[in-house]
C-alpha cells in the first residue's frame, strides 16, 4: 500500500475512534465517507436509511459487486487508554466499526486507482445502526436497490481478536439470527410487610429467568446450537415496596429458522406459564426490539472467494473459526438483492500476543483471554489490520468483477 494513503487511513481511522457515534446518529462518519468518495469519482448517496451513504462506481460491462461497512459505536464507556481515545463521554467504537469504515475507504481507493483492470460495477455502502440490527432493513426499507443496482454478491468483514494478519472464513452459517426481547411481567403491587396481599413480580421475574435456561439445555438437540441470555432485569424502587410489574431483557441467539422458532416459541410458553402460575392480574407482553438474520455464507461464493483472500495473507493464514454466536444484519442486504454473501473476520489483535501459537486451540486459548469486541477494552491494533482489511476487500471484490 502507498504510504501517504496508508498515513492518511490511519490517521482517518483515529479521527473516527475518537468520535464515535451511536446507531443512527452517525452523521460525520457519514460526511467523511462521503468526502472520500466524491473525491474518488463515485456517485455518491446521502441519507439512505437515514444517515447511510452509498457510492457507485462502473467501469463497462460486468457484474455488480457490493462492499459493505457498518459505521456505528457502542453506549460504552472507553478504557483502552489509548492517546486516540474517544472524546464522547459514555460512547465508544468497542465493536471496530471504525476500523470497518477505514478500511472500506481504502478499498474504495484502491478499486478506483485500479478501473482500468477490472469490468462491471462496484458499490460500497457505508450503512448505519448495526448494532441495532435495524441498519440494513432502514437502508432497503428507504429504497437501496432503486438507488444502486442489486448486487451480484455482497462482501464484507468484521474485525475480531484474532491475530492481525489472519482472515477467517466460515462457509455455511457463520453468524448467529439476533432476536432481542423485551418481556413485562404483572404482579400487583403493595408494601413490603405485606407480600400476601400482593402478586410479587420480583419473584415472577425470579422464577422466570431460572426457567428459561431449561430452553437450551432441555429443548435444543445437542446436535444444534442456541443461545438465550437474561441480560437485565428491572424491578421496584425501595426495598419496602413491592412493584406492580418486572421487565427481562432477553437475547436469542441461533443459527437455523427451525430452532430460531422453537426457541422463540418456548420462551412465549415459559412466560406466560410462569405468570398463570404466579396469579399475575394479567398476562405478560412479549416484544422483539431487535431481529436479524442468520448470516449464512454461500459454500460455493466462499470457496471462489478464498482464493483471492488467500493471496493477500497466504492459504495458511486463512483460517476457518466456526460459527460465531454474534450477530450481523448484513445479510438483509443480501437477501432483499437475493444474492449471496461471503462474510469473513478480519484479525485485528497485535500478533506478539500469539507468540508460540501454532494451532487454532492455541490461538483460541489466547483469544479468551483478550479483550473482546464489546469490551471497554477492545481495540484493534491498526497495523497490520488497516493494511490487510484493504487489501481483503479490495482483492475479493476484484477477484468478483474480474
């Protein structure tokens, strides 16, 4: 890679770490981004999906291939200590979207600087409110495809603690289907001495999260992998009052329709099971307020597409890590152009970390014990990750126009 535009990426990229914005909101990422583009001679879109940007650039006949970032931090208070640090009180890019939208600029350069040698068309989408899983159904949902024309094949990456310098491609589900729940529990409330006049839904809540982690363990095959995690539970204000009513806030994690639905099924039944058995004045309310797909990467687009990921880092350094409980709504990009998608992690941790690491139980080992994304930890080491996530990008998506 040039070194001014190397020099500038980084620079960018700790601009952008140090203004992080949430989902949504992400509007001077959206205008460096745009900046960027105008400047390289794409077409460029404002706006889609609220603040997403959109650029186009074709070059004669041929395919129509589709990069993909995600632009939005994390409510986060940041503890890396880094000199780059975020200067917005309580929000912090903890999942790298930062070091997403640095790379896919880069891509952006080099596929233009490189036209002449590829044909067909190259869109890139910078997309909001990922975090949310709300992103890329706001971007279709506002009218992408009469935008920009449908993909052929959409490609992206997500940086993770694996050793920068390492890719990992995982054909076939490769990211777990997000539905996120909020569940509201009745009782009726009353004072504390006097718990018999009341229907405690402290208690409720209790015996309901207690219940649910039977969902995985009794009602999932072993064969089959889910997910389901009480992440909150809010009741009452004092200690002598009993409420009138608990909330849950649930995550579901899965990776196939069938057990997605079993699984959500179950839930709705434990809850309201639970609060017949309570006595509750009124059944529960169960509300999705985050869903997302499973990412399922095409086996056949994965396979032409390692080849080129391959000849960045070298076949060794492609790795395959598994399916990832996390979740991505990028596939909805995908969907809605119904195109496959190949999807791949991008190793962004400082390699001395995995001196003496040769197998991937090895490498495992030392990946649970770094920060992880989400963390106020987290952060990717900018070298090598800035110069490889371009790299990957940009030799995939010539690999697909040719």
């Amino acid at each position: 890679m040039d070194a001014t535009l190397l020099a500038r990426l980084r620079t960018t990229y700790e601009d952008l770490h140090a203004h992080p914005e949430l989902s949504g909101e992400e509007r001077r990422t959206a205008g460096i981004a745009a900046e960027w583009l105008r400047e390289l001679g794409f077409e460029v879109s404002e706006g889609v999906g609220r603040t997403g940007v959109v650029g186009v650039l074709s070059h004669g006949d041929g395919p129509t291939v589709l990069l993909r970032a995600d632009m939005d931090a994390l409510p986060v208070a940041e503890e890396t200590g880094l000199a780059y640090a975020s200067t917005v009180d309580g929000v912090m890019h903890a999942c790298g979207h930062d070091m997403h939208v640095t790379c896919l600029l880069g891509a952006a350069v080099e596929l233009a600087a490189a036209r002449d040698e590829w044909h067909g068309t190259l869109v890139v989408v910078f997309q909001p409110a990922e975090e949310t899983a709300s992103g890329a159904q706001g971007m279709i949902d506002d009218g992408l495809y009469q935008k920009v024309p449908k993909p052929d094949i959409v490609l992206g990456q997500h940086v993770a603690p694996i050793p920068a310098g390492v890719l990992g491609l995982q054909p076939g589900p490769a990211f777990a289907s997000n539905d996120s729940l909020r569940v509201t529990l009745f009782g009726r409330g009353g004072h504390g001495s006097r718990p018999e006049a009341t229907v405690d839904p402290v208690v409720l809540a209790a015996a309901t999260t207690l219940r649910l982690q039977t969902v995985v363990s009794r009602e999932v095959a072993g064969g089959d992998t889910a997910v389901v995690t009480v992440g909150a539970l809010n009741a009452g204000t004092k200690a002598n009052i009993i409420p009138d009513h608990a909330e849950l806030l649930l995550s579901v994690r899965t990776y196939s329709e069938q057990v997605r639905t079993r699984v959500l099924g179950a839930i709705e039944r434990i809850v309201a099971g639970e609060a017949q058995t309570a006595g509750a004045p009124r059944p529960p309310t169960i509300e999705r307020s985050e869903a997302a797909p499973a990412l399922i990467n095409d086996p056949a687009a994965a396979e032409r597409t390692l080849e080129a990921l391959a000849s960045v880092v070298g076949t060794e350094r492609v790795v395959t890590p598994g399916p990832v409980t996390g979740s991505e709504d990028v596939g909805v990009l995908a969907q809605a152009a119904d195109a496959p998608i190949v999807f791949w992690l991008l190793g962004g941790a400082d390699p001395a970390d995995f001196a003496g690491a040769a197998s991937m139980e090895q490498i495992s080992a030392v990946v649970a014990d770094l920060p992880s994304n989400h963390s106020p930890h987290y952060h990717p080491v900018p070298s090598p990750t800035i110069e490889v996530g371009v790299a990957a990008l940009a030799a995939a998506a010539r690999h697909w126009l040719g």
